[in-house]
C-alpha cells in the first residue's frame, strides 16, 4: 500500500521576499513527495492533522517579530497538546537573527534554518532520526546561482519576481544587512525563466521585489542593469504588466523612466521608499542619497512618465526628530501628492547604530506623527481618486466577492496588498480571474474606486 504524502503547513509571515522563499520552499518539498499548503498563523483556523509546519519568520520591525514569535509560541502550544503537527520548523529572518534564543525557549521546535536554507529544510523533513536540529547558517544565503522549483502559494492574477536580495545599504535604524547580508542579484536567465513559468501558471502581473531594485545587476554585470532586464521581461509573449517595487531614488535614472515610458507593459507606478523628508533626520538615518532633492526627483518623474503614480513609505518619531522636523515632513508629504503612502512608527532594533542614539521621541509621540501623517495622506488620496472619476482604466480582475456582488481588481496605479482595489460592476460568471478589462471609473472612495466595464481587454 503506497504511503500518503507528508502534509505540510506553510505559515508565511512578513514580506513578499518571504512569500518568494515560501514558494521556493514549497517546490522543493513537493519535488520531494510531500503535499505542501498555505495555512494560516492562528492553529484554530488550519487543518488539524499536518504532520509538519513551517514557519516563515520576519524580523524587521517589533511588531513583525512579535507577530513571530506569538505564532511560533502558538503552533508549539498546539502541537504540545495535541502532537499535531507531528514537526515544527522555523525559518527566515528572525531565525537568522535569534536563532539560539528560539531554539532554547521553544523546545518544541524540531529544526530552525536561516534565510535562504530553503534545501536545507526539506532536507530536514526528509530526515526522520527524531533529533532536533538548529542549522542556521553563520552568514545568510541569499545568493541564487540555479532555479529553484517553486509552487506558487499565493492564489490569483498578481506574483513576486524576486530579481535580488541582501542589502548593501547601512541606514542606521535597519538590521536587513545584518539578517540578510550583502545585495545579491539574481542571474537574468533564472529570472526570465522564472518570470516565464509565473505566466504560465496564470500570472498576469509581475511585481519585481528587492531590498532595493534599481541596483539590480551591479554585482554581477557591467552594462545590464534595471531598464535592460525590464526590457528582457517586456519581450516575453503574452498579456501581462510588470511593476517595480523598492525603487531607491537615486536609482531612479532617466534611462529607468525612458524604458518605463517606452514599454506599454509596464505599470506607470512606481514604489519610491525615501523614509523620510527632513535633512537633518535623512542625515542620522544615514539614508543613500540623503542629499537628492526629492520634489525635483518627483517633478522629473511626472514628466517623463505621464501618469505616473508614486507611492512612498516614510517612519515618524526616528531620534532626534524635533516637532519642526516632523512639520517639515508633514508639509512635504502636502506638497508633493503622492498616491499612496505607508507609515511606521520608529522601533529601536538592537544592534542597529540608530538604537544608541540620543533623542527618541516617546512612543505615544510617535503613534501621534503616525496618525497625523495617514489622516493627511487620506485627504489627499482621496482627492487622487475622485479625479479619476470618468477615466477609462485597464483593470487586472482578481475575484469575485460575493458580499459586495462584484468584481475586485487592480488598475496600474493599484500595487497588490497595499493599496487600494476597484470594485468592478458584474455578476458572479461576468469575469474571470486573470482578465484585463477596460472599465470606466465610476465613483471614488478614500482608497477604492468603482467602475463600470466598457469592453475586454482595453
């Protein structure tokens, strides 16, 4: 009688890399005889009989980690009390950084890996000696030299195309450096194959993720950087759109915007992470390009890309912000209009330069800034999408949601997961998952927009 397959649990917490990782991980372990499948972080609400879980860690900011650890805690509750899942896996990035701690306070935790050690963990899923194993290796392995089998598990139109890893930047309030290492490109023939196999299985959408994506190629090449590639993957046949995400601004080049504006295919969007707006505070953070001049910077770009929708991520209360330097920001954040806008709110990491600095507004300062910024982002996005009213957008369908009785999908000024969405008017057989459709916007929420369809494809 042939054995069943092992039923893994995939929990994947933090970002879009770790997504990427995940999948990775979930190819290689198929490819293995198991049954690989996305669970969530709550035990209650994931199938009862997984003979393993893995968890995919983030350890970038406190809540991540926290976010971490309480499902990590929760699964080893669950499986003291129940055996199930039979195994328990941790891996990623607060692995890669508190590995030892982990593995010593969770003594039901059977392997911990680091970044990368996606072979390494099906390695140990193959292993059934019973020995608990902590394998995280002295240096994070972030460097892809040949295609990974990867199983998507993420459902719907939009993918993550990871075209790099690991960070050469060293802003004083981040320790990506220190969990991921040195900035390392993927080869362009594993991403082109790569980005081939996710059109295949019905991707529609590649979104290119890196810690940041405008250096792209500069470890590995002379002349073939960012606009080459987006080129490359522009050739490839089919429908489909391509958009940047973790565009540093000073790689922001007037080659990058001219490819931009050449390739129909891709998005008019770009993903501009600056942190901050006042020099001072850019000069403690030790950010690259802290001297560019970031509404010149955002001038060039609705220039030479028309349409252009920019979206940016900023941190209220670093030390030594004063309440004039938040005004300065605050102001900034006004007078430049970008579509979409995320806020943290500064988190001392130990290890980190920024941890030891002098002057750290009170945490409740802080929460304060960052409600303060969103209240002013939403009065402009707002304004943003009700001048889209009347407009005729080219709309990515995603599904359909049956309390609303309509469609969701994404125009190109939509990024997956964090901005906003359309609510396409039409019934439950009207669409399918994966389809563009040229749709008039019809009314304007503060971060959603309804539409209308006015014909296929558009």
């Amino acid at each position: 009688m042939k054995k069943s397959a092992l039923r893994v649990g995939l929990v994947t917490l933090g970002c879009d890399k770790n997504t990427v990782d995940m999948e990775y991980t979930a190819g290689l372990l198929a490819q293995g005889g198991c049954a690989p499948m996305p669970v969530d972080a709550d035990p209650d609400l994931a199938p009862p009989d997984l003979d393993a879980v893995v968890i995919m860690t983030c350890g970038f900011i406190a809540d991540a980690k926290q976010q971490s650890v309480e499902a990590a805690v929760a699964w080893a509750e669950r499986k003291k009390q129940t055996g199930r899942p039979g195994r328990l896996y941790i891996a990623g990035c607060l692995a890669q950084r508190h590995g030892r701690e982990l593995f010593e306070e969770i003594p039901e935790v059977d392997g911990l890996l680091g970044v990368g050690q996606m072979r390494d963990l099906a390695g140990m899923l193959a292993n059934k000696d019973g020995a608990r194993r902590m394998a995280v290796h002295d240096k994070p392995c972030t460097e892809i030299t040949a295609s990974l089998p990867r199983l998507r598990i993420e459902t719907g139109p939009a993918g993550w195309l990871k075209i790099a890893d690991g960070c050469d930047h060293r802003c004083t309030f981040c320790a990506i450096p220190a969990m991921k290492g040195p900035m390392r490109s993927v080869p362009r023939e594993i991403v082109l194959a790569e980005a081939r196999a996710l059109l295949r299985s019905g991707v529609r959408e590649l979104n290119l993720i890196a810690q940041d994506t405008t250096v792209y190629g500069a470890d590995l090449y002379g002349n073939y950087r960012l606009p080459e590639l987006l080129t490359d993957l522009c050739a490839l046949p089919g429908d489909f759109r391509v958009r940047c995400l973790y565009a540093y601004p000073g790689g922001v080049t007037g080659k990058l915007l001219g490819v931009m504006a050449e390739q129909p295919k891709i998005a008019p969007y770009l993903d501009i992470p600056l942190q901050h707006l006042d020099p001072g505070v850019l000069r403690s953070m030790r950010r690259p390009n802290q001297n560019a001049n970031v509404a010149g910077l955002v001038a060039r770009i609705r220039r030479l890309l028309p349409g252009a929708v920019l979206r940016t991520t900023l941190m209220t209360g670093f030390p030594g912000e004063t309440p004039q330097a938040f005004r300065r920001m605050l102001d900034a954040v006004q007078e430049l209009r970008f579509h979409w806008l995320g806020v943290f709110a500064y988190s001392p990491e130990e290890g980190t330069p920024a941890a030891s600095l002098p002057g750290l507004p009170a945490r409740a300062t802080r929460e304060r800034r960052r409600a303060r910024l969103l209240e002013a982002q939403a009065e402009i996005t707002a304004g943003l999408n009700a001048a889209r009213v009347g407009r005729t957008e080219r709309v990515l369908v995603e599904r359909f949601d049956p309390d609303r009785n309509c469609w969701r999908g994404r125009g190109p000024g939509e990024a997956p997961g964090v901005d906003g969405v359309v609510w396409l008017r039409g019934g439950a057989g009207e669409f399918a998952p994966g389809r563009f459709v040229s749709a008039t916007i019809t009314a304007a929420e503060v971060y959603d927009v309804s539409a209308e369809p006015s014909g296929a494809g558009g």
